[in-house]
C-alpha cells in the first residue's frame, strides 16, 4: 500500500501517526541528512483514503490473532579429528 501512495512503509507509518489528533509531536530519527528529507517529504501527503483506513484496520485486526512461532533448532554433528 505504501508504495501505490507513493511513500516508503516508514513515511506511511510516520503519516499513520501524525493523522492521530492526540499527536502532537513525532520524534523521527535520523543518521544521515537523507533520512531526515524523507521524513519532511510525508508532508505533501498527510491523508489517507477510506479504502486505505479499511486495508490498514484489516492488517492491524491481524494481531489479536494467535501466532504461531517455530523456532529451528540446527545441532551440527561434531567434527571427527
């Protein structure tokens, strides 16, 4: 969804929360001027479309679902000398 807005999955997350009335201010990190340019760019494109809001309600309902984790344990053969 974020790239048929045009943005990257972080501009749209950073759009997510400053769409929140209770927010008033977003902390973004930045190591490199880049990062920072990308940041200032979510200003052009602040809304969401109600087709969006339903696709994002949809994914986040995802969590109150139970996940099942699997975990791979690899046990190497001991190396013979």
């Amino acid at each position: 969804m974020a790239l048929a807005r045009g943005q990257s999955l972080a501009q749209m997350a950073l759009v997510w929360v400053l769409r929140n009335e209770s927010v008033t201010t977003a902390l973004c990190g930045a190591s490199r001027p880049e990062q920072v340019e990308d940041s200032v760019k979510v200003l052009g494109h602040l809304d969401f479309s109600s087709e969006e809001l339903a696709q994002i309600d949809h994914i986040a309902s995802w969590h109150d679902r139970p996940v099942l984790t699997l975990s791979l344990i690899h046990i190497s053969e001991p190396t013979r000398r």
